[in-house]
C-alpha cells in the first residue's frame, strides 16, 4: 500500500510517499515560488527518484487546512485531478491534526499554531496517543493573547510557524515553562501516515467530498455575503 501525502497549506510546501508505515522518500521546499508551479514538479521528482509511477500509487493524503487559501486550492485541485484521471483513493488531512501527529514524541498536549494573517492564528489543542488523535477543544481563528490567555496548563508543546512568530509572547504568558518545538514545518510524511490509517480504515472521500477546511471565510465569500447584505438579496 503507496501513500502519496501532500501538504500546501503554508510556504513549507511537503510531498511524501509512505509505503505501509515505512517513509520512503520526501521532497521539502520552503520559499515564495507558488505551489502550482512547485508541487507537480515535486511529486515527479520524488517519484522518479523512487522508481515508482502514479499509477503505482494507492491513494492520496492532502492537508485539507486550515491554512493559506491559495494554497490550499492548488494541492486540493491537484488532487483531485490525479484521483479523477487514475481512480485513486483520496485521505483528507486536517493540517492541525497532522502538526499535532508530527510532534507525538513529545507525549503532551499540543498546541499547533498557524499564521492566519490579520493578527490571527488558526489553532488548536490536541493530544495523539498512539495512532490516535483526539482534538481536545473546537479549531479556532483567533488573537495568539486570546488562545494563550486561555490556556490552563503549560505541560505542553507549541508547534507551527505560529509558535514560531510568536515565540516570545508564548514565553511571557508561560513564563518560561512552554515548550516550542523546533520549527522543522514539512507536513508530507505525517499527512501520509495519517491518510495510511484513514484509508485504512476506510476513511476516504470522493472528489465532491473533497473541500477545504478554512475555520474562517475567505475574502471572496465574505464580498459575497457582503454584496447579498447591501441587496437584502442572499446569493444562492
């Protein structure tokens, strides 16, 4: 059983093929170049190097968010674009859930962070014991000093480029005691675990199931409901 697992949802673009529980190859790239014109490439690339074609591939893990918005719709129409065209198997990945997943060795509560722009993190609070992973509180968008005002105990460990940016604030409200991962951000292998596990268990979606999980709306549906509002017209 091949899993491709792919994560666009920030700059740290990942790709990662698993066969099993075994990682057998993983292309990692952190800049500004867009994904669309970095993942195909990475996923030929890994593919190559491995030997191993798309059709070769048993199903698809993607970071479904949250996260960027572009992102997010590129790795998604990617996708479903490989699925449709090879009748491949599709794994949504919650991007919180795979961070969370990354960081297990810890063995404490986690706190992934993601930059959310405007001020913001999408966050969360989740524990992973095992295979499992529990999300011990609702995902938020929300100020990082609400999220860390909120926080009952600092037997944990903050991850993301979100933990990252707000580093020292995350040190002032803990006084020191939080731990902060280090800020290795390639999701692939994990989204492909993951995904493993879901298809395993016959966790799979088709190609209409297949959405982005935002937790806030994106600029072009909030002109949408704002264009309904001035009309007194809901646009369908």
């Amino acid at each position: 059983m091949r899993i491709l697992g792919i994560d666009t949802s920030t700059m740290a673009g990942s790709v990662a093929l698993v066969e099993k529980t075994t990682l057998k190859g993983e292309v990692n790239i952190h800049c500004h170049l867009t994904h669309s014109k970095r993942l195909l490439p990475s996923i030929n690339f890994l593919l190559k190097n491995l030997g191993i074609s798309l059709d070769q591939i048993d199903a698809l893990g993607v970071a479904v968010g949250p996260g960027s918005f572009t992102g997010l719709r590129i790795g998604i129409s990617t996708v479903k674009g490989l699925a449709s065209a090879r009748g491949m198997k599709i794994c949504p990945v919650i991007t919180l859930e795979a961070m969370s997943f990354k960081v297990r060795h810890y063995n404490k509560i986690v706190y992934p962070m993601v930059n959310a722009g405007r001020g913001e993190v999408y966050a969360g609070k989740y524990r992973v014991a095992g295979d499992t992973i529990k999300r011990l509180s609702p995902d938020l968008v929300i100020s990082p000093e609400k999220f860390l005002a909120g926080i009952d105990s600092w037997d944990a460990v903050f991850y993301g480029d979100g933990a990252i940016s707000y580093r020292e604030l995350i040190n002032r409200f803990s006084r020191g005691k939080a731990l902060i991962a280090p800020d290795n951000l390639f999701l692939g292998e994990a989204i492909a675990l993951i995904a493993a596990r879901k298809l395993a268990l016959g966790k799979t979606v088709t190609l209409a199931q297949l959405t982005p999980y935002y937790i806030r709306p994106s600029d072009a549906e909030l002109k949408k409901f704002a264009r309904g509002f001035t009309t007194g017209k809901k646009e369908m």
